[in-house]
C-alpha cells in the first residue's frame, strides 16, 4: 500500500486521514505532544475546557457515527452584544453546538483512531525534499523520514509557508515550492486570546454564550463553559473569554496574570457580576493564527508533483466543518 504524510494532526489532518482509510498507509506528523489543533481541550481540577474552538456547527452522518455516548448539543442559545455591552437575545445561530464529554478535542483524536493513522506526535516537520524517483523525505524531529508517495499541508497559511521554505524538488518537476510558500506566508489570520476563568460559584443566565456582533468590543465572544455535560463540576463555573483580534494583539507582550485580569474585569463589566473580576485561577491560549481574514487562495500548484494543501488558507473560513470537508475532500482526490 502506498503511504501519505500529513503534517498536521488537527481536524483537517485528521479529514485526510478518514478519506484515506484502508486505500493508503497514513503517517500524521503532529508538532504537539498531542493531537487536536485549534480544536483544544485542557483539563484541570475537575474542569474539562475548550480553549480553542468551542463546537461543531455542522451535524453529519460522520459525526453521528463517533458518538460513543458522549456527544453533547449544547441546547441553550448564543445571545449578542455590541459595543455598549448589552446582551440581547441573539439571532438564533447556530441550532446544533456538537462537542464531547471530554472537549472538542475528541472529533479529531477519535477519527484519527479509526482511520488506523499512525500519529507521531511532538514531531515537527521542518521540510520536505522530492527525490529522483518522484517520492518525497519527510524532515522532521531533527532526521528524515520517507519515502511518501504524496505530502498534505495542513497548518495554518504561514506554518505550511515555513515548511515550503525549506523544500527541494528534483528536476522531474516544475513545481515551485518557493512561489506556493509566498502565497501562503501572505494569507491573513485575526489573533484571539482565550482565557478560561474559573469560579467556586454557579453562574446562571439564560443563554450560553455571547458573541460580539459589532467588532467594537474589547470581547469578543464570552461562553459559560457548564453548559457542555461533563465540564465543570456542580457548584462551580467556568467562563471562556475570548478578546477581540485588535486587544489580542496589543496585549502579546502583556504578562499572563496581567491580562488574565484584564479580561476577567471585561468579563465581570459585561455580565454585571463584580465577583468575576477575582476568579479562583485563569488560563490564556493565545492563538496568533486563530481564524482567516482572507479570501481561500488557489493552493493547487504542487498536486502533480504529489504536495497538496489542506489548510484554512485554501477554504478560507475558519470552522472545524469547513477544514474537515477540506481535509476529507483532499483524501478523497488523493
Ligand atoms: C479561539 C478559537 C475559537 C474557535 N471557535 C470555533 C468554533 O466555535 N466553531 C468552529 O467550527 N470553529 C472554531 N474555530 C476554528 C477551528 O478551530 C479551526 O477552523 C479548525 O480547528 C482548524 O483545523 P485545521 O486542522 O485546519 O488546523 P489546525 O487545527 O491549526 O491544525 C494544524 C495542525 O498542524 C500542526 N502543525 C503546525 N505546524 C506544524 C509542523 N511544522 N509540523 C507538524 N505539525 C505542525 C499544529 O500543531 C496543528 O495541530 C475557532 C478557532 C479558534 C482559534
């Protein structure tokens, strides 16, 4: 069986791998020590949290069949704010909010599991070479790996770029790595910083999050994290504040505990709730390539040479569908 390597061990990653399952030998090359991507879940003292994308929108034959009875809709509603910080009734987005028990993190890590991928986790791809004989050398965790019939890009626009960087291809192709690389660098991603804020009281409300609908606030969506089954235990509550992109990037040289207080003042500001500012521990994810501000580019120049792109850079929406359908959709021309 011919083997693919796919950089990436995130939901897009995790798309080519399904595609692909029992046509090819799949090797997912993943720079964290664990899969998962922007579809992030910790977990600390009884919470289990989501600090990157929040849920699955998009409901699925695929999706059904992960279920191993810990999937949950979150049922109540997202309500809006703007810039006064009045929080409304929203516009009824989203019907289904999918995730899991154990955080989002359980679509990519349970499809990985059953589309048999041999995952190598804290292994950073740091180039590529195409050989003589078409076929491709991983460079990665400091050796090479190979050889691969075929390569597939996942990371976000830059991270795949850096990669193309540091590619060579032999003479058998036209491919140029160089000119994909600097259409990716340039692709444009908004910045957020996630803090999850926890308490050791209940918190209520009749919605379970809300989001920013005018750009002009310094939040940007706020969630109360009990809502999803299995999150925060009983007696307790946890928010995820995610800031707005022009405060996630002013505030990248601000200390954790500064602007963990920062953002737990703008927390208590928009909930009318004083006892928010002092939460009993906080946590920031800063995401600098969060979610595309672009239009999708046409990264298809590499395919007759075996590289393929599966990023956000392609599809150009930041959603765990959209880089799903992506990475499923790759798999399947391969
Ligand atoms: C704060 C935040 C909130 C969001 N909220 C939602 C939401 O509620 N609903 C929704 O649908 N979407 C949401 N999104 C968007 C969603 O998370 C992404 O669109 C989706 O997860 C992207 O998946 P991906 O596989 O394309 O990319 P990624 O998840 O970024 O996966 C790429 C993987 O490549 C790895 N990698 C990078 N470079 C290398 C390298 N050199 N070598 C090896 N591995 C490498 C990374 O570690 C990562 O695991 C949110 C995103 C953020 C950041």
């Amino acid at each position: 069986m011919s083997r693919v390597a796919v950089v990436g061990g995130g939901v897009a990653g995790a798309g080519v791998a399904t595609a692909l399952d029992g046509e090819r030998e799949v090797v997912v090359f993943e720079r964290e020590g664990e899969p998962g991507g922007r579809t992030a879940t910790r977990r600390r003292a009884g919470h289990v949290y989501d600090v990157g994308a929040n849920y699955h929108k998009g409901g699925s034959e695929l999706l059904d069949s992960l279920d191993e009875g810990d999937l949950i809709d979150v049922e109540e509603p997202v309500w809006t704010f703007e810039g006064d910080g009045e929080i409304k009734p929203g516009d009824d987005r989203d019907d289904h909010k999918w995730t899991f028990e154990d955080g989002i993190t359980i679509l990519p890590r349970r499809l990985l599991e059953r589309a048999s991928a041999t995952v190598r986790t804290g292994t950073e791809v740091t180039g590529l070479e195409r050989t003589g004989e078409g076929e491709w050398d991983v460079l990665a965790g400091g050796g090479r790996t190979g050889p691969y019939d075929a390569v597939v890009l996942t990371p976000p626009g830059p991270a795949s770029a850096s990669i193309l960087e540091h590619t060579s291809v032999d003479s058998g192709t036209d491919f140029d790595p160089a000119a994909l690389a600097a259409d990716l660098e340039s692709f444009a991603y908004r910045s957020i910083d996630s803090f999850a804020l926890a308490y050791s009281f209940p918190l209520d409300r009749p919605y379970y999050a809300a989001v920013n609908t005018d750009r002009a606030h310094a939040v940007g969506w706020l969630a109360r994290e009990g809502e999803k089954r299995g999150h925060v235990p009983d007696g307790r509550s946890l928010l995820i504040v995610q800031m707005a992109p022009d405060w996630s990037v002013e505030h990248r040289e601000t200390p954790d505990g500064r602007a963990a207080e920062l953002a737990a003042g703008h927390a208590a500001a928009l909930l009318d709730d004083d006892r928010l500012a002092d939460p009993k521990w906080a946590e920031r994810v800063s995401w600098r390539h969060a979610l595309p501000d672009d239009e999708g580019i046409d990264a298809n120049a590499g395919e007759a040479a075996g590289l393929y792109v599966a990023s956000d850079a392609t599809h150009g929406e930041g959603r765990i569908h959209a880089s799903l359908e992506g990475g499923l959709e790759i798999g399947d021309r391969l």
